[in-house]
C-alpha cells in the first residue's frame, strides 16, 4: 500500500504575484526535504498574506520543522504591491 504524501496546500490571495524562482525553490524545498507536494489555489475571498494548509500525513516533529523551514520560502515566493498604491496617495 503506498503511504499518502504530504501536502502543502497554498491559498494565495488574488491581487498577489508569485516570485517564479521563490516558487521553484518552495517546491524543491518542500519535495526534497519533506517529500511532499505543493497545491497552490488562488483566494475568492479577502486574505492579507498567503494560508498554508498543511495537509495528509506529517510527523509532529517533520511538521514543526516544515514549518519553520518553509514559511520564509512562502514569504519570498509570492507578494503584493498595494503597498505602492498607497504611496501615491500621500
């Protein structure tokens, strides 16, 4: 019987742009380290930053360690410039 892999599902909201070499290294990152997969899905609704789901079967400790490896990865591979909307607002 083949043991699921695990899952990083990645809701990124709507307005932000990935980063294609972040991404890459995110993927790598996620596959190579923690041999698991990366589900990315674009927001319907509202969000300030990317939710990472992580979903199947994660050790506790594999699943701490994902965390603390990948969301810098996350952070550099997506982002949103509204920020320069607001610039020309002052």
């Amino acid at each position: 019987m083949d043991v699921p892999q695990p899952v990083l599902l990645l809701v990124v909201p709507a307005e932000w742009e990935a980063v294609p070499e972040g991404v890459t290294e995110l993927r790598r990152c996620l596959g190579e380290d923690y041999g698991g997969v990366l589900t990315l899905r674009m927001a319907r609704t509202p969000l300030h930053s990317p939710l990472a789901h992580y979903c199947g079967l994660w050790d506790r400790a594999e699943l701490r360690l994902a965390r603390r490896d990948l969301t810098p990865r996350i952070e550099a591979a997506f982002f949103n410039l509204a920020w320069l909307e607001l610039e020309g607002v002052g």
